[in-house]
C-alpha cells in the first residue's frame, strides 16, 4: 500500500470515525435522559431521600443490587423458618437499596399483610403484621416514588380486601382497631373535615399568633415538636396545655392546625381530596377501610398515565363504594371488647354508588361493570325497603325494568320482590342457616333500636318474621325434623342475649327504648278495649 492510498483512507476513516464517536455519544446522551425520566435506571440519586439512601445511592452505585439480592434470599431463609421480625428491616432495607423498585416492595407488602399475618394466632399481632405491610407502602414506598399508580393501587387493595373483605377471622377486630386509631387522629368520631381543610400550618401559627405561641410557652413546651410529640401521644392536649390558653378558639386552631399535619404526615391523608371525595360521592365513614381504598385507587388513576391500574382502580372504587353503602356506617364500636363492632348501610351513597358504577361502565364498556350495577340495585331495593324508603326502593325497581326489560324477576309488585331476595336463601337452607339469617336481623334490629332508630329496628324485625313463615312455609312437611323455635322465642331470647352482651351504655338504652315500647303497646291495647266497651 503506497503513502497516497493510507492517506486517502486516513481522511476518510479519521472523519468517519469522528462521527461515530459524536453520533454514539449523542446518543448515550439520549438514552441516559430517557432511563432517568422513566426512571429505568437504580443508580441515580433519588429526590428527597434521606442520608441513608442517599449514602448507599452513591457510594455501592449499582452493586447495591447485588447486596439487595443477598437481603431478598435472607428474608426467604427466615420465612421459611418462621424467623419473621427480623423481616421488618429487611423489608425497609432493600425499599432503600433499590426505592425505585416498587414491585419488589409491594410483593414484601402482600407478604407481610396476607402471608405472615395468617401464621399468627393472636388477633393483635396479626393486626401488627398488616400495619406493617400497609406502612411499608405508604411511608416508604410512596416517598420515593409519589407518582406511581401501581403503588396506590397496591395500597388500596390491601384496605379493601384484607381490612374490608370477611375472609379473615381477625377483620372484625382489624376494622375496630382501625376505627380507634383514626378516631384518636380526628379527635371526634366523625371530624369536621371543611375545618381540616382550611386549618393553617402548626409552625406559621405559632409564628404569627403571639397568643398561642405564649400558651404553648406556658405549658411547658420549648417549642412545636415537644407540643407535637404530647399531642399525638395523647390524641388531644393535656390538661395544663388546655388551662394555657386563655381564648379556646386559639387552642381550637392549634388543635386542627396539628391534625392536619397529622393526617398528611403519618397517614398520608390530606383532608383537601377528602372533603372533595365527600362532595363526590357523599360523607364517607373515613375509620372504615372503605373509604382508604377509595381514597388511594383514586390517587392511581390519577397519576396513570399509561392506562396501568385504571380498571383495576374503577373496580376497587366502585365494589369499595358499594361496600360503604350496604355497611359504611359505624353504629357500635368498643374499645373493650371489638365483637360488639357493628355497622349499618349509608343510605346517603346510594345515587353515587350506581352513578359510579354507570360511568365506570360507560368508560370501560365492560360487560362485568353492567352486571356490577344490576347486581347492586337489587341490594340497593332491598336495603332500601329494609330501612323504609319504600318511595327510593319503587324508583330503583322501575329504573331495574328500564335497565333490564326483558328479565321478568324485575316486573313483580316491590313488596314480592323484596321478599323473594330475602328468603331465597332460606328455601334450601338448614334449620341452622335459617336460624342465622333470622337471629343475624333480630340482632340488628336490638342494636337499632338502642341506637333510637326505631323505624329501621321494626323494619328488620319484620323481616325476620317473614323469614321465618316463608322458611316454615318451605319445610311445614318436615317441621318435626328441621323445625326452628316459635318466632316470639327466638326473638325474645336475642334481646335478652343483647342486653348481657351489649356494652353497658348501649344495653341501657336498649332497655329504655323496649320499656317505652311495651308502655306504647299497652296504651294501644287499653284503648282498643276502652273502644270494644263502649
């Protein structure tokens, strides 16, 4: 090869390979901008992470996944021998070792709540592991990662299937713990969440009222963190912090200003998206889980913008606002004893719930949400008919035909209707399963009736006598054999069961309301007397 030709193909190749090097950088430049703005890379710094994750982010790069790998086969080694507290940290360890991989934390989540809390025979620790699970999720997570749909939708999964659904012998205890934690968080059983909303932040009233910043001086306190620390210990301010403060709308503003802050710190709550939740689809009972799992499903589909988790969070929404309709209403709680916790329908959702159900269908042209919202309107019918509107329970059995003209089940007067929902069960039921449904609406009907609603309390208790004649009616040939009790026994020994087991408070009420009952009845009958003489 001769000088010429060498460099003929030296200024061809020296270009050429200029080129390739700027096209190629250009292009490790785009590609690092994409991995970092769809987060696909674990070895950049994550945005408000505290020194640990910052210190491990920097300093093992991306060796920390191999360090999270080695934690990942320890926490398999200690479930399988039973070794779960040790579990806990491992769990935050490896959140921290990789914060941007949100499967794997949502996975030690599950395990945490459905998995590990089974293994438990106490109530209480089994209530401890599904805390931890929902925590896990939520203060950390969420912090590193507060825009990612599968996050939330994950989160309220757990509230809506674990804490609300029945297949856990231990919800009715998950659901009253939950109940006392968020009561000690509002300050009341149901708060005021327009005053939540609108309340300041804790640390600008102190700065700018000289009146409250002096009473929390004279309280003792040296500052808003010693004030907050008291605060949330207690669920309220102590005596000598009340006596401080010499104007109770001060000390009133402090003490919303510092929920709020709870809610939004611990709990992730901010009382602005509840009160637009309210005004969405009605007053929530915010200690049920219900209203958690459609908080966070609502949060997912607002920040998915792939179409993720959107119909699995229309599901949880619309099943989770069906839930809080047939019981999203705290009747009895106890602090005691949590198997008097009770709950009753909030009627109050019952044109959001079926609108809900409708916009999700239309949206999702599924044909799953159209038998969803049928489904629901028979519950809502007789729910409705239940509890006296029989004005609401008509309207719901017209749109019924409307929506389903040719089904002939939906062409029958209400009344039948409802009976027939009623005791379809109990045609083919044991004397022991009818005996449970008759007994399950006696035992309702006390508890309403202790709690003054009295018309509700003898709506159920004349559905458990159409019930019973309907469950004789089907079984009078073999009575001898799967005969149940005269009704009148039945119902009296229930009531007498209530009023032993009752919480004190509601066993007296329960017994003034059936002694003004007895006083009305007896009136009644002295006065068809009275009319028989004359």
């Amino acid at each position: 090869m001769n000088f010429a030709k060498l460099r003929t193909m030296l200024m061809i190749a020296i270009p050429a390979l200029a080129l390739f090097v700027f096209a190629s950088n250009s292009l490790q430049v785009k590609m690092n901008e994409i991995r970092t703005r769809e987060k696909l890379t674990d070895t950049g710094i994550v945005e408000n992470a505290p020194p640990i994750v910052a210190f491990t982010t920097v300093a093992l790069g991306s060796f920390r996944g191999l360090l999270a790998d080695l934690l990942w086969l320890r926490t398999v080694r200690l479930q399988d021998r039973g070794q779960y507290f040790e579990m806990v940290q491992l769990a935050s360890w490896i959140t921290k070792l990789q914060p941007r991989f949100t499967g794997a934390t949502a996975y030690l989540a599950w395990n945490m709540a459905y998995n590990i809390s089974v293994t438990c025979s106490s109530f209480e620790d089994r209530w401890r592991w599904v805390k931890k699970g929902i925590e896990l999720i939520r203060d950390e997570a969420l912090f590193y990662n507060p825009g990612d749909p599968v996050l939330y939708k994950e989160l309220g999964w757990i509230y809506q299937h674990k804490l609300g659904n029945m297949m856990d012998d231990a919800n009715i205890y998950y659901k009253n713990q939950m109940a006392l934690e968020m009561m000690k968080v509002f300050g009341a059983e149901i708060p005021d969440w327009e005053a939540l909303s609108s309340a300041a932040d804790p640390a600008t009233l102190l700065k700018e009222s000289t009146e409250i910043a002096a009473a929390v001086s004279a309280a003792g306190f040296s500052g808003l963190d010693a004030v907050e620390k008291d605060f949330r210990t207690r669920g309220a301010f102590g005596l000598s912090t009340r006596e401080a403060f010499k104007n109770p709308g001060d000390m009133n503003r402090l003490d919303l200003a510092l929920r709020k802050k709870w809610l939004k710190e611990k709990y992730r709550l901010d009382p602005d998206r509840i009160v637009g939740l309210n005004s969405k689809y009605g007053a929530l009972d915010w200690r049920l889980p219900e209203a958690h799992a459609i908080y966070w499903a609502t949060l997912g589909i607002t920040y998915d913008k792939n179409g993720q988790v959107e119909i699995n969070c229309d599901r949880m929404i619309t099943q989770s606002l069906k839930e809080a309709f047939m019981a999203g209403r705290i009747l009895i709680y106890d602090e005691q004893d949590f198997r008097n916790f009770m709950t009753v329908p909030n009627l109050n959702l019952t044109d959001a719930v079926r609108k809900t159900y409708q916009e999700a269908y239309d949206r999702q042209k599924s044909s799953s949400f159209r038998g969803a919202l049928e489904n629901f309107m028979v519950d809502a019918i007789v729910l409705l008919y239940n509890f006296g509107q029989y004005k609401k329970a008509e309207e719901y059995l017209g749109q019924l035909r409307g929506f389903s003209p040719a089904n002939t089940k939906f062409k029958q007067p209400l009344d039948n209707f409802v009976l027939k929902e009623w005791t379809e069960d109990v045609q083919m039921s044991s004397p022991r399963q009818a005996m449970d449904i008759i007994s399950g609406l006696v035992y309702r009907s006390c508890f309403l009736l202790a709690a003054g609603e009295r018309n509700s309390s003898a709506s159920h208790e004349r559905m458990a006598e159409a019930v019973y004649k309907r469950y004789y009616a089907d079984q009078k040939v073999s009575w001898g054999r799967m005969g149940l009790p005269p009704f009148d026994t039945i119902k009296n020994d229930i009531v007498k069961k209530c009023i032993e087991i009752f919480p004190e408070r509601t066993a007296k009420a329960l017994k003034q309301q059936l002694e003004i009952l007895e006083f009305e009845n007896k009136s009644i009958e002295r006065k068809k007397e009275e009319k028989k003489e004359k």
